[in-house]
C-alpha cells in the first residue's frame, strides 16, 4: 500500500473493544443475550431486537466473498488495483474490508470462495482486519 497515508480508525467508546482485538489478532463481534443475533458494526444495542443486552464474542475469522469491485484509482494509501469488497463472515454479519494475498482480478476473486481473516498492521495501536483466500 502506498500512495500516501491510509486514513485510519479512530476508536469510540462503543468500538474500543473491536480495535482492541484488531490488534492483538483476533476478530471480536458482538452477540445479544436477549435474541443471539450476532451483529456487526460495534454498537452498544442489539440492531434485531434493540436490547442492551450484548456481550462482545470473538468471531472465527472465517469468510465467503460476498461482493466486490477492483478499484483502478491511486487513493491515499492504496496502490491500484486493490479490491473493495463485503465479505459474509461464518458467524453471519457482513463486513466492508480489502482482499489480500491474491492477484486483484476477476479471475482470482470469485464470488462464494472462502477467506480468512489477516490483521494488517498500521500504527502501534491500529490493525486493521483484511482477507485473504483460506489457507494461503
């Protein structure tokens, strides 16, 4: 990645616990006690049925590729061409990420294919969740 620096994160209250993980290499969502929806982004209430019953439960890592398109544009931090995707994580929610460790064609991605999660590293307290095709 290059191009200038990437725009980063900046943890809130009700994200801390996700950059938290981030960091340390897991994949942390949270889960409502009151209907078991597991929820994706952070958020102090459960988005199905409103409780503020929720816990904070570390995810699998694993994904399908859902969507994506190959970005051809130079932006800050980014070498062209880098895919924008939205990945189905195994517990369920849906994520906006970059897929890595893979040529960035259409050939490479296919819709379905299974990924997995990769932290990449950007400050000392900034990791920011990526995927990659499993098992690469």
């Amino acid at each position: 990645m290059a191009e200038g620096k990437r725009p980063l994160p900046k943890p809130t209250p009700e994200t801390q616990h996700f950059w938290e993980g981030a960091k340390a290499g897991q994949l942390k969502l949270q889960s409502c006690n009151e209907c078991s929806k597991t929820y994706f982004p952070p958020r102090p209430f459960c988005p199905g049925c409103g409780s503020r019953d929720v816990k904070v439960v570390n995810a699998s890592g694993k994904a399908k590729l859902h969507s994506y398109v190959i970005h051809a544009r130079p932006a800050p931090g980014f070498d062209p061409p880098y895919a924008i995707a939205v990945v189905e994580l195994a517990e369920g929610p849906r994520m906006m990420t970059n897929i890595v460790g893979c040529p960035q064609t259409p050939e490479a991605l296919q819709l379905d294919m299974d990924l997995e999660v990769t932290f990449v590293k950007q400050t000392d307290d900034i990791a920011l969740p990526m995927f990659k095709p499993a098992g690469t």
